[in-house]
C-alpha cells in the first residue's frame, strides 16, 4: 500500500516509518519542516511540504487532502497531533475518499486537553496522582502546596507543563495561563508529585474493544524528558485499566498513556489519542502499527501476542542530546557515543530504535549533526528541541478553531 504519514517530523514517524517499509508499504509523509526527522532515511520516498499545523489545522487539512489524492495514496496514517482535525473533520475526510483511522470527536475532545483528560480518568476510576482543577487565576494564586506541577489544558510536555517549587513562581505561571487562554478552556490543572518511574502505554482499538497494547519504562531520560532509554513491561494491571478506559469512550484507533509507576501501581498523568513511539513495543513482538492500518481499511486486526517482558531499547540522538543538556560537557556527550559503539551499560543487550544503520546508512546524519554541534558548543543542544514540536503540535487557537467548528450537541 501506498501510506502517507501525517507528519514527518517525530520521532513517532520515524519508527512508523521503518516498520511500514520493512512490511512493505511505500511510504510518504507530511511535513512543514524542510529538514524533518523522516528526510534522513531511504525508507521515505517522498516528503510533502504542508502548512504549519497547530495555529490553523483546517488550512492543514485542505493541504493535506490534495496531497492525498494528487498522490493516490491508500491510507493516511496520524502519527501525531493532527489526528485532531482528522476527526473533527471527519466529513471533508470522508467526503475526500481518504481511508484514516481515528476515534470519534467526541470521544477525542474527552482526552485532548489535560483539563478533560484529568476528568476522563477521574470518571474512569483509574488512578492518577493527588490533583485539582483550578478555574480562576485567584485559585492558582491561593495553591500553597510545593512542589506541584501545572498544566495548560493544551500543550506539549514541553512547552505545557511546568514544575513550581514556590508560591514566587505563580504569578509567572499565571501571566502564562491567560496568554493560552487556558481559563477560557477549563482551567490550570494542578498535579503532586508521584514517586517511581515513568511508564508509557501505546493500545489500539477497534470501536472500543483493545486489539493491540503494550508498556515500556523510561529506563532513562534524555533530551527534553524524552525515553532515551526503554525497556518492556508485562503489566497486566494497566493493560485490563487501559482497556476499561477505551471501552468506556468507544475508541476507535491509538491511545496512548503515561504513568507513574508507583509502589502500588499505576498513577496516570497523561493522555495522547495518537501512536507513540512503536519500536519498543515492535522488538518486543507487539505490532501496533499494522492493526492501523488493517482498522483504516475496514478490517479486523489480527489480534496481537503479549509482549515479551524485558526488551530494552534506546535512542541515541536522544541520548546524546541528553548528555549535553544534563551536564553542559563534552566528555559526557563522547562517553555516551563510546558506550553505545561498546554495548555496555545501558546500551547491553540494547537496540536502536530510531537510527539503525543497517542498510540505512542515511538514518545517521541528524546523528554525526549533533554531534559536531555539541563538539563545537554543548549548549547547542537546544537547537535540536523544540523545532519539530512547533511545527506538529496543536496550539489552543488551533484547538478552539476545531471546537468551534462541531456542531452544538
């Protein structure tokens, strides 16, 4: 089949990407950045230019239509955010002739936003750490427990989330709040810190009955709180409390989820209605990207083994990157090339994720990139981040513009 990806720039795309060509599939993908992540890899055949996504997804969408059907494409695949405007419109989509693979709006409007997804959860019964909504800038103002993590209802980890150790930060994070318009939209939410590692969960559902899941654990961090560093879970708890959740919303497609895992189980922080990062989950024997595509063109997905518990994996630019923001030195950046072309430490027993070489010889140059640039000055990791996000990641105007667009219920 011919696929094209809705964005090229995420680290998401990329292991998409690999799997869908080493499955056979011609791959294309959407991007608005000249030089996103899929450019450096063979497995891409083309890249298409689109308009930014987060401040007007609907100017996307059109740009991605005609790209769709210029190009006799078989299935648009979301591999990020953009699988919002997909579903809020779902009639231009239909009526385009493109075979997709998304939840309901109604469903997705439930977890989109931090705000609703704390209340998705809520409802659900599943458990999440000590937290409260808080409506007006007085309630933010009046919080007096620390530290806590705020966050925008809409916003990447990155960019949406900010950890406050003292009452001397709140007016910062306010004057934040009311350029988002998060009061408009629901609300701070205001989240305690839970001890133990992060653990994520990827699923797939086929109207609301799990067919595909998996969980991994941050190992250990790299660039900007990314997984530099993975390794597999068999966790039947999460799987049977992630299944609940998407029976009760009658989902339809990828659901992902990030939990601290905590000495009695699982606290869930985070929602995303999307695919994230399937290479772990693939070494470990769980195929998450083809029931997408088996569910966008009508079928019934095979159903998919349990993982195997234990499969570590990593990705090194991220770790290298990682090594630059932690410590600012070179040496640690070096050490970290050395242990990976070693196997030792974490890299035992490890395998790449995102830039394998094998027969992908094109895969390392945002790596030899990188690296030249730390060598050069460390602090030139900040380069790397944040620039694809910007491009992909939906904004609270991109969002209200969705909203405003569905019909009064």
């Amino acid at each position: 089949m011919r696929v094209l990806l809705s964005d090229g720039s995420g680290l998401t795309a990329r292991q998409a990407a690999a799997q869908l060509a080493d499955g056979g599939h011609a791959v294309d993908a959407l991007s608005a950045d000249p030089l996103s992540l899929v450019r450096f890899t063979r497995r891409v055949h083309r890249i298409h230019r689109v308009p930014r996504y987060g401040p007007d997804p609907l100017r996307w969408l059109d740009a991605a239509l005609d790209v769709y059907r210029a190009g006799a494409m078989d299935v648009l695949l979301p591999t990020q955010e953009q699988v919002a405007v997909l579903s809020a419109g779902h009639d231009l989509v239909h009526a385009a002739g493109v075979r997709t693979i998304v939840p309901p709006f109604a469903a997705l409007a439930q977890v989109q936003d931090k705000v609703s997804a704390f209340s998705t959860l809520t409802a659900a019964g599943l458990p999440q750490p000590e937290g409260a909504v808080l409506a007006t800038p007085g309630q933010v103002a009046a919080w007096d427990r620390f530290p806590v993590f705020l966050k925008l209802p809409i916003g990447t980890a990155a960019s949406g989330v900010r950890r406050v150790t003292g009452p001397g930060q709140l007016p910062e994070v306010i004057a934040g709040a009311h350029a988002a318009g998060a009061f408009q939209a629901g609300g701070v939410l205001a989240q305690l810190p839970a001890a133990g590692p992060l653990m994520m969960t990827q699923s797939v559902f086929d109207h609301g009955e799990l067919a595909a899941w998996h969980a991994n654990l941050r190992v250990r961090e790299g660039v900007g709180g990314g997984a530099c560093h993975k390794r597999s879970l068999a966790l039947g708890e999460a799987r049977e409390q992630v299944a609940a959740l998407g029976r009760r919303l009658g989902w339809h497609g990828a659901l992902s989820a990030d939990a601290i895992l905590t000495s009695t189980g699982p606290r869930y922080i985070d929602l995303n209605p999307r695919l994230v990062e399937p290479a772990n989950a693939r070494r470990s024997g769980v195929d998450l990207v083809t029931p997408l595509l088996e569910l966008a063109c009508g079928a019934t997905p095979r159903p998919q083994p349990s993982g195997q518990a234990g499969v570590r994996t990593h990705q090194l630019l991220l770790a290298v990157l990682g090594a630059a923001q932690h410590t600012r030195r070179r040496r640690a950046v070096l050490a970290e090339v050395l242990a990976a072309a070693r196997h030792t430490g974490d890299y035992r027993g490890s395998a790449e994720e995102l830039t394998p070489l094998r027969g992908d010889l094109r895969s390392a140059t945002p790596l030899a990139l990188a690296l030249t640039a730390l060598m050069i000055q460390p602090s030139a990791w900040r380069r790397f981040v944040g620039g694809s996000v910007r491009h992909y990641s939906l904004t609270p105007e991109g969002w209200r513009a969705l909203l405003d667009r569905q019909p009064p219920p």
